[in-house]
C-alpha cells in the first residue's frame, strides 16, 4: 500500500537566514506501510520521495531476504532516486538495485563477489557505492568522507534548510560516550529535510514507521568519518573504509574546473 503525501510549500527564518521546511502538523502519524510517498520543499518547488521499507513487497526475488537484511542501503538510495525520477526517466527500486543497477554500474564481478556469499556475509552498499550510483544518474552530490562535528552540523543543517536531503552512515553507538561491550550495529538511513522545529525528517527503511524525526545535533555523534580516503569499496567493508555522509542536490565544488 502506498501513502501519498502533498506538502504546502512553507518557508521560514532561521538564524536571520531564510529557511525551507516542511510543515510537522502536515506529515502522517501513521507510516507503517511498505513505501510511503512524501513530498519535501525545496528552495524552488518540491520533490516527492518514495520511503521504502527493508523487505516487504520491496524484497528482491533474486536473492529473498536480502533486502530485508542488509537493504537499508539500497532503500535509501532508491528512494533518492525516486525523487530525480524527473530527470533520469525511472523509478528505481531496492529490488532493482541488487538485481540490475549494482551489476551494471560496479561490474558483474563485484556485484557477483557480494551475492554469491552466505547470506550473513552478504553486504550493504557502501556510501562510495551508493556515490557511484548517483553518478551514474547524474544526481548532483557531494560524498564528505572526513569531517569534524561542528563543521559537520552546520553543513547539514544548511543543506537541509535548502530541502536538499543528505544519505548517513550511522552507528548505534554514539562515539561521545564510553565505550561499550558488546556488537556495533550500522544502518543507513536518508534526512529527507526540516520542519518548522528545527527537527530532521528522517526516510526510515527499518522498523515499523517510515518516518521519524530528531535533530542533527543528536545524530552527528552516532555518524562517523571514513579513515580511509582512497577506499574504492563498493560494499560495507568495515567501520575504517566506511562512514561519512552524502549531500544530495549539488555539484561537488572540489570538482569543478
């Protein structure tokens, strides 16, 4: 079942500067569905994001449980990607993903090294395969491996005050904190944009709700930097090669001639 959302326009001011949000009292109290479709501001119009559950009616038939297991990747890029539907002339799915784009854009022998593993071996895209994947479909972004908290938490906040959403990495421990025994979990999850309340809209693939909200500040602590620069690894390959965040929607300036 589908959900579809249709969000006024609202602009607002935020530290003297002028803000995109999108209304909370406008967003469902109910996305416990397998796709919820919701449509985020922007700075000139809107784009319309189509939040995947992991499994579901999302599971691929290739490899049944995959999604479902280590698909939270894969769900947020597509549901990036549904968004530039317009300009890349489809709708992408998880399923799609793992089945076709992944082959074609890594090459069938990554692709094919990943999925022919146990299925506990098997393993999510990385952020640096998910920057392949917005390259291949000409979705401007920027992939910030290395970052330092308060740099991080400005330069998300005003991309999101743009209505341009950002891909992370996070981990379920808070690297402020003690450490802790026992296992890191890691999730990738999209920040779709801000309400009125400062607050992050944030494309949940897991759980039961599609859509959930906290604050940058809360959740930079749970993001962590790639320690390796060069690393070409198209999957998860270990906290060390992973980690960062990508911002969607613009040309990465470093770039540019």
């Amino acid at each position: 079942m589908v959900l579809f959302l249709w969000i006024l326009i609202s602009h607002t001011f935020v530290d003297g500067r002028a803000a995109v949000t999108t209304p909370v009292e406008s967003l469902p109290e109910d996305t416990d569905y397998d796709q919820v479709e919701v449509t985020i501001n922007q700075e000139k119009g809107s784009r319309t994001y189509t939040v995947y559950r992991q499994g579901g009616t999302n599971e691929t038939a290739l490899y049944p449980g995959y999604i479902a297991g280590h698909g939270c990747a894969a769900c947020s890029t597509a549901s990036i990607l549904t968004a530039w539907a317009e300009e890349t002339g489809e709708k992408i799915t998880p399923a799609d993903l793992v089945e076709n784009v992944e082959k074609e854009v890594f090459g069938e022998e990554k692709w094919a090294k990943n999925y022919s593993k146990s299925f506990k071996r098997q393993m999510p895209l990385s952020l640096y395969g998910v920057s392949l994947i917005l390259d291949h479909y000409r979705v401007d972004h920027t992939y910030v491996r290395a970052f330092e908290d308060r740099e991080a938490v400005e330069e998300i906040t005003a991309h999101l005050k743009k209505g341009l959403p950002v891909i992370a990495l996070y981990s379920s421990i808070n690297r402020n904190e003690k450490k802790h025994k026992g296992s890191t979990g890691y999730h990738t999850i999209t920040f779709l944009g801000m309400t009125q309340e400062n607050e992050v809209i944030i494309g949940e693939p897991g759980g039961s709700a599609r859509i959930r909200f906290s604050t940058v500040e809360h959740m930079i602590p749970y993001l962590f930097p790639c320690k390796d620069p060069e690393s070409t690894a198209c999957y998860f390959s270990g906290r060390k090669k992973s980690g960062g965040y990508i911002l969607v929607g613009e040309k990465d300036e470093s770039e540019e001639d």
